[in-house]
C-alpha cells in the first residue's frame, strides 16, 4: 500500500510516515475514499435535517457520529467545534476537519458566495495533540468563479501547504459558482476545478457530481492528474438509483471516491449503517 501512495514534495522527509499513517486510515486497498460529509449543519441550516418525512433522530448532530463509528466509511468529514463536543466519545473515528463554511440564507443571485476560514491549520493541530482524536486531515470549501474566488484561492493555498508540513491529507471541496459560471455541473467546468485543485496541490478533491455521467467524467478525472477526484453524493434519492448512480461514476467515470451526506445520514441509524456498506462494496 505504501508504495502505491504518491507524497508531495511539501511534506517534509521528517513527517513522511505521518502523512502516510493518516492517508492509510481515511482509504481503502484501492486507494480509493468514502468520505462521510457532515458540514451541513452550517452549510443548510436546518433545512436538511427536519421535515415530515425525516426521522427525529436526525436532529441530533450526534446521530452523524454514531453512523460514522458504527458505518463503513473512510471518513468523517464535519467542523472542529461538533468534533470538539462529541470527540471524546467516539475515538476511533478518522476525522477530516472543515476549516470553512457558510450559511445558506443569502441567495446566490444577491451575491457571489464566499467561504472564509473559521478555523486554521494551526488550530487543528492544537486541537489534534491536545485531544488525541484520530485528525487525519483538513477539508477547505472554494468557490471557483465567484466575484471572490482570489481570496479563497489563496486561503485554499494556504491550508493545503499548512497541512503538508504538518502530515494532514488535504481535500478542497471546488465549486464552480457564482453570477459568472452558467452551468456548474458541467462536465467541462468540473475538469477546470479539479485541476485547480491539482495545481493548489490538492490530495483529493471534492466536486458536484456532473449533469452526465458518463465518459466525459474521465476528461474530469485526468484533468486532476495526482489528485484524485471524488463526487458528491447531492440530494437524497432512491436508494436503488442512487447506488447505479455511483456504480457508474467509479465503473465508467474512473472517480476515486464519493463524498456522501444527505443520502446517509436522513435515514434512521439501522437504515444509514446498511447503506454506507453498500457504498463501500461499490468501491
């Protein structure tokens, strides 16, 4: 497994072994990764985790944990203050840490988004060795093609070299949006945000999943290079659906992953658990 893992050039000879402990705890054989997202409780509000046809359950942000603890997946995804509170009952989870979010009530058309850090790099180690929890990386959210997208360049620059010299993955979730980007799902545009995330230096890159899934995923996928490209799981759908779905993206898209949330955690526990060992059988 080792010698199937590429190391940037920024991660310090000294750390190696670190970056390689915390890649080896987030995928599988393959390489591949399942990425449990969660950061929705900032991102959405409420909006996804309460209505008639939701479980009650799912209102409470510890019900995302105990799918993480209990599920198959490579990966928590979610931000340092949810993990801060509920952390220490759950040790044995690998952790991604969401450095940047933003709410949902401003609509898009009354202003470009823009997502700046909440937290840094070095809060996270801090948080890391003061804790003890099994932090394997950071997630950073860009807005390709927003009015304020140089800042969040240069931030997501940042956090990916930061977290480099500490032995953290880094995964830049890369959203075409804004005023500006007419079709953000287009396969063509997806391949201009992965290969941002390249060149950011991007272990993984999270990105919507394209209007068509089909070929056109590839030029997606070779357009990230060594960065390895995984895909939203969006809206929640039928189970049967959405499965063939991601069946496609790895069998005729080449993706390297998925990213999951909503289609997850909006289910009862028993129902989330069944789920995401299907998911995993996939990759």
């Amino acid at each position: 497994m080792k010698n199937k893992i590429f190391i940037p050039v920024d991660i310090p000879q000294k750390i190696q072994e670190l970056f390689l402990k915390n890649y080896q705890s987030i995928v599988n054989k393959k390489g591949n990764l399942f990425l449990f997202a969660a950061d929705q409780k900032i991102e959405h509000l409420h909006d996804d985790l309460a209505g008639p046809t939701l479980p009650e359950e799912i209102a409470d942000p510890e019900h995302f944990f105990k799918i993480a603890k209990k599920g198959k997946i490579g990966a928590f995804a979610t931000q340092l203050g949810l993990i801060a509170k509920y952390g220490k009952d759950y040790p044995e989870i690998p952790y991604i840490v969401k450095l940047n979010s933003k709410t949902n009530v401003v609509p898009a058309k009354h202003d470009d988004p823009l997502s700046s850090l909440l937290w840094d790099v070095e809060d996270v180690v801090t948080f890391k060795e003061n804790s003890g929890l099994n932090i394997c990386g950071i997630g950073y959210t860009l807005y390709l093609g927003s009015l304020y997208e140089e800042e969040m360049l240069s931030q997501a620059a940042q956090v990916v070299f930061q977290a480099h010299q500490n032995g953290l993955v880094a995964i830049l979730w890369v959203y075409p949006r804004g005023k500006h980007i007419k079709h953000e799902r287009d396969p063509h545009i997806l391949a201009g945000a992965t290969g941002v995330a390249a060149c950011l230096g991007a272990d993984f890159v999270k990105i919507q999943t394209p209007q068509r899934i089909d070929k056109s995923l590839q030029e997606v996928v070779r357009s990230a290079g060594r960065t390895k490209v995984i895909c939203a799981g969006g809206p929640s759908k039928k189970e049967d659906s959405f499965l063939k779905d991601l069946e496609k993206q790895v069998s005729v898209g080449k993706i390297n992953g998925f990213a999951i949330g909503r289609n997850i955690f909006q289910k009862t526990l028993k129902e989330a658990i069944n789920l995401t060992k299907k998911i995993a059988k996939i990759l």
